[in-house]
C-alpha cells in the first residue's frame, strides 16, 4: 500500500513580464518559501529531504541547470535535488515526481520550486523559443508559434462540436475577470480591468480563431510548492492539509497531424479519436486520476479546478477531456455558465493562465497552489475578496498541460 | 545502414563514415559567429536595478541521419514517404520505423508520394514568430499527402485567407530548385487546379475583418 500524498503550502511571486518584478530567480525562490514559512510557523527547511525543480526553457535564463543556483541560495546543499522538464506540463510532471516519491515511503518532505523568466527576449522571440518544443524540422519554420498550431486544431474542433467564437471568448472573460480579485495575477498587475465578450472579439488576430485575449500571457514568475507525507502533514498543518487522492499522467504525439490515425489511442479508444481536435493525453489520465480516487461522475463529484487555459479554446476542450460535457452538450455546458464562480463547477478562479500568467515552469504548481488554497479555506487571505472562493469546497482538479496536448497530467485533491 | 568498416593508413575505423563532397553555403553576408558578447547595459534611475544585454550567436549542425533522405528529396522537387512493409502504413512526416507495437520496430521503406493533398485542418495567422513576421498573414494547413496516416502542417498559398476550406483538395508547389534549402519551407500547397472558392458567407467576413489589419501592420515592420 503507498503512502498518502498530501499538500500543506505554497506560494508564487507575483507573475509579470518585463522590469516590473522584484525577484531575481534565486530571489523570487526565497520569498515564496518564506510566504509558505509564514503560513506555516512549524515548516522548517531543515525538514526538507529532496527538492524538485520545474524549469522549462534554459534558452529564456541563458543557463543551464540554473537549479543549482536556486538550490545552493536557499542554504540547502547536501540534499538531494534534480530538475523536471515536460514542456507545459513540466509543474504538473515535476508534482507528479514529488507524490511518487512520497508513495514510495523514500521521502517525507519534499520542496517543488518552479519558475520561468519568459521576458529575457522579445515576445515574438519567446513565442519562438517556445515553438522550438514542437517538431523543429517540420513546424517550426511553417507556423512558427503554438497559437498558430492550437487554432489549427480548435478551428476544426469548434466546427465539430458548434461552439463559437463568442462562446470561447467568454471563457477568456471569465479567467481575467477572475484575475481582478488576485493581486498577484499579471492581468490584475498590468491592463488591471474587467473585460467583457466585445472586447475579446475585438482584440487582434493571433491565428483564427485565436484572439490576443483568447491567449494565455507570457510571464516570469516563481513558485514554490510543499508536498509531504500525511504524518508531517499531520504535525505541521493538522487542519489545512489537502491530500492528492488521484493522479494521472499521459502522453500524445508531438506533432498534432501525427495523431490521425495512432494505433495505440485506436487501441484505447477505437478509430478517429483523439483525431487532431481533442486532447486524448487529457482523457486518459484524468481517467486514470478518477479512478484513483474514486471518481465515477466528475462533474458531481468535483467542485471546481485550476486547468491549463492556454488559449480559451483549450479550456473549452479540457472540458471535454475531462468528461465534464460531450459534443452533443459542451456549447450549451459553456451557455449555461457551469464554470464560471456562481456555476455547478467554477474554473480557474485564481485566473488561470489567461488571467494569472503563464511563466512555464512555474504555471502548474501555481495551479496546484490555486487549489490548495481553495480546499484549506485561504482564498480570503490570498485574494482581494471572497467573490473567487468556491465555498465549502471539498475536491478540486488540477490540471497541466505541453505540447500540443503532447503531456497531460491531472491531480484530484481533497480536503483533509 | 550496414556496418562498413574504412580502412585508412592512419587507423581502423568501426562506423561508417559518411562523406560530405556536395556542400553548399548561403549564409546570408555579414553574419558572423560571435560566441557570447555582451553589447550593453541598462540601470535605473535610482540604481536598484540592472538590465544587461548579452548576445548570442552559434551554429548548429542538424545531422538528418536516417531522416536524411525526406530532406534531400526536397532539394529534389520529391516528398518522400516511408511504408512499412509489415503492415503497409505511410508516413509523410517519415517514420524510420514503424509505430504499430505489433510490428516491433520494423525499419520502414522509402517511397515516393504525390504531390497532391488534402485540407484536415487549417489556420490564419495574423502573429508569429521572429522569423516568420513579415510573411504575415500565413494560412497554416494540416494536410494528409496521398495514403498518409498523418497530416503534415505547411503553408498554403495562392488563396484569400478567408477562402480556406476544411477538405480542399491541394497541390505541391516547390520553390524554383536554386531556391531549395533542403528544408520544409522548400515547398508550399496552393488550391489544386480547377478548386473555386465558395461564396461569400458571414464566416469569411469575419475571417476578412480580422485579417485585414494585418497586411496594413506588416507593411510597418522594418
């Protein structure tokens, strides 16, 4: 029998871009841990026994292994450390390691530290950097940027499944105007204003059907996650601790027009499926998830989660994947307004990476704080109000995403 | 590959040894390899901050391997495919080994493609990366050439953008053969012959509305 997972604390700098922030990665790293420190007045680091990092791009920081950096500043060196790398789903992946370790008995208190410095070169640059993660030899010179090859895929998927422009762009509303009441969000610390479905409308073309608004922000950011076995969460946060109940992790092709016809999802899932327009790594793992923790009708069952809202119109699909909705539904699941924070299952009050930010390494784990927040009762004190708290909440769905949909994880956590 | 084992004067050698005779350099004038340099620095008024700008600048070698032969195809006006000769699969992206587990592995066969295609999906970019800005706006297609199991994303050209249709039959169009690179971007789709575009309709009016902007901001950039 594995040992339980649990979660106890967290934190994240505020996420930005350009000379706004305050940290340098090393710096940023220590003030997360302190903000945790604070939260919890019985975590001392000297409790540590391995630290992950989630770092995505070397090309952003012009340094390679810069965890060494982070680890040495922290004053933990002697202890065990490597780093996760999986594209956007590297937070997600560098949790996953953490709860394996910890299932294992081999570790008892482990630091997840995640950060991206996305704004060390021009946006356009950066958008190019982080297309040198699809296929180089084939895509990078033809469509260049990730916006371009998720429209080619949600274009088709929107047809197929009769969900418009407009339905999609309320989802982008729903995230930055959940961003307002988070004062470390990039929306709420840069453009700073409610927007509505005009507006989304309205703002410039990425890649059709794909908005400057239907797009998640590029970031620098840090952020620091404690994950631990149930006795020292016992000791540490007796009443706030939040344990991972599920957990699942899968793997789709890197190139989106590979999947067409790949044997092992027609295996899985019989033909035409996850075809080029859903996300079948999503799927599968968040099958896998559910099963773990007992799990049969998620949208009952879930009271909310922090998912991987690259654009709007992967949230949309996310939706889908995680069996909230079908084809037949999902438009009318997105009408009803079942996501945003008076609906049956809010997503990304924290914003998401539509309203928070999207500093790579760093997004997943500010996922997983999101949602730990939620479920130990700390919204009030992270956020402006309580207008993003999901009240009551006692199971919650983190979900991480790389690639083209290339690496899907999905975590169900759960009040103690 | 079979093992060939050079014998020199000098030493045995235990791989084989490919050897590059055909070069070509089209390195555009003034572009030199710098290493690590750094060009300059910022710091704020109140001295708190600085800002340094390192420059970066390194030549990569892609060696194509076994890929090789797609690559040298395009030099050759070709799409090359491979096939498995197990289960019959086709892969153009190639595969050098077949995907189905039952097939073990298999080292696939190289075959030669039509140059025609089919629209699965597609795109209009009206943003992009560094290096593609100024070709903007760009129709990304994913398209299944001949027998393919997959779908392979290139451009199209020779259309409006607001024309695009999911289905539309495609023709292969390499650039003029002194212009090939050896690289994807050596050919381009375009509309087969004789495809018309289908009326006007509110979608392409959209499609029309957001690209329109794009051609007046491209002219812009330097």
């Amino acid at each position: 029998m594995s040992k339980k997972v649990c979660i106890i604390g967290g934190a994240t700098t505020p996420f930005d871009y350009g000379p706004t922030g305050f940290e340098s990665i090393e710096g940023g790293a220590a003030e997360c841990v302190k903000e945790t420190r604070a939260d919890l007045p019985d975590f001392s680091l000297r409790d540590l026994d391995f630290m992950i990092y989630s770092h995505f791009s070397v090309h952003f920081g012009h340094q390679l292994a810069p965890e060494w950096i982070i680890h040495d500043h922290l004053g933990l060196v002697g202890l065990p450390h490597f780093r996760v790398e999986n594209g956007g789903n590297t937070g997600g992946s560098a949790l996953y390691a953490a709860a394996l370790a910890i299932m294992s008995g081999h570790h008892d208190v482990i630091g997840i530290v995640g950060w991206e410095t996305m704004d060390s070169v021009s946006q356009s640059q950066g958008s190019e950097f982080i297309a040198m993660a699809s296929d180089t030899r084939y895509e990078l010179m033809v469509g260049g940027i990730y916006p371009i090859y998720y429209a080619a895929m949600a274009n088709k998927w929107m047809k197929d499944n009769n969900v418009t422009e407009e339905d999609v762009a309320s989802i982008a509303v729903k995230n930055k105007n959940n961003a307002m009441d988070n004062p470390k969000a990039q929306w709420y610390r840069t453009e700073h204003r409610y927007i509505t479905i005009d507006d989304v409308m309205n703002s410039k073309l990425i890649s059709y059907p794909l908005k400057k608004y239907d797009c998640c922000l590029m970031s620098r950011g840090v952020a620091f996650v404690l994950v631990c076995s149930e006795e020292y969460a016992k000791k540490v946060n007796p009443d706030g601790y939040v344990t991972i109940d599920g957990m699942g992790l899968s793997s789709c092709t890197i190139r989106a027009g590979d999947r067409l016809n790949y044997p092992s999802w027609k295996e899985r899932y019989g033909s035409g499926y996850p075809e080029m327009t859903e996300f079948g790594a999503c799927r599968y793992s968040a099958e896998q998830a559910y099963k773990m923790a007992g799990i049969t009708n998620p949208l009952k069952e879930l009271d909310f989660g922090e998912i991987h809202d690259a654009f709007s119109t992967s949230e949309a699909q996310i939706y889908k994947a995680l069996g909230l909705a079908d084809t037949e539904n999902i438009a009318q699941f997105i009408r009803n307004e079942n996501t945003t924070m008076h609906g049956q299952i809010p997503m990304n009050p924290g914003g998401g990476l539509i309203g928070y930010g999207h500093p790579v390494g760093a997004t997943g784990l500010m996922s997983t704080i999101e949602c730990f927040y939620q479920l130990s009762g700390m919204i009030p004190k992270k956020h402006l109000s309580k207008e993003t708290e999901v009240a009551g909440a006692e199971c919650g769905i983190v979900n991480s995403h790389a690639g083209t949909g290339t690496s899907i994880s999905n975590f169900i956590l759960r009040r103690n | 590959m079979p093992q060939v084992i050079v014998m020199n004067k000098k030493k045995k050698k235990f791989a084989y040894e490919p050897n590059f005779t055909e070069k070509k350099d089209y390195r555009p004038a003034g572009v030199k390899e710098m290493g690590l340099s750094f060009v300059g620095h910022e710091i704020s008024d109140d001295r708190l901050n600085m800002n340094q700008f390192l420059h970066y600048d390194q030549l990569y070698i892609i060696r194509h391997g076994w890929n090789s032969p797609f690559f040298i195809g395009l030099l050759d006006g070709k799409i090359l495919g491979t096939r498995c000769p197990n289960c019959g699969d086709t892969w153009v992206p190639i595969r050098t080994h077949c995907w189905n587990l039952d097939c073990n592995l298999e080292k696939t066969q190289w075959v030669q493609m039509p140059l025609s295609a089919k629209v699965h999906t597609w795109t209009v970019a009206g943003w992009s990366g560094r290096s593609s800005l100024k070709r903007l706006p760009i129709i990304l297609v994913y398209a299944v050439i001949g027998d393919s199991k997959v779908a392979i994303a290139n451009e199209l050209h020779g259309i409006s953008p607001w024309d695009v249709e999911f289905g539309m039959p495609l023709e292969i169009v390499f650039k003029p053969k002194d212009e090939r690179i050896g690289a994807i971007t050596d050919f381009h789709f375009e509309p087969a012959d004789g495809w018309k575009p289908s009326p006007m309709n509110k979608e392409k009016m959209r499609i029309k509305k957001l690209v329109e902007p794009v051609y007046e901001w491209v002219k812009t950039i330097k």
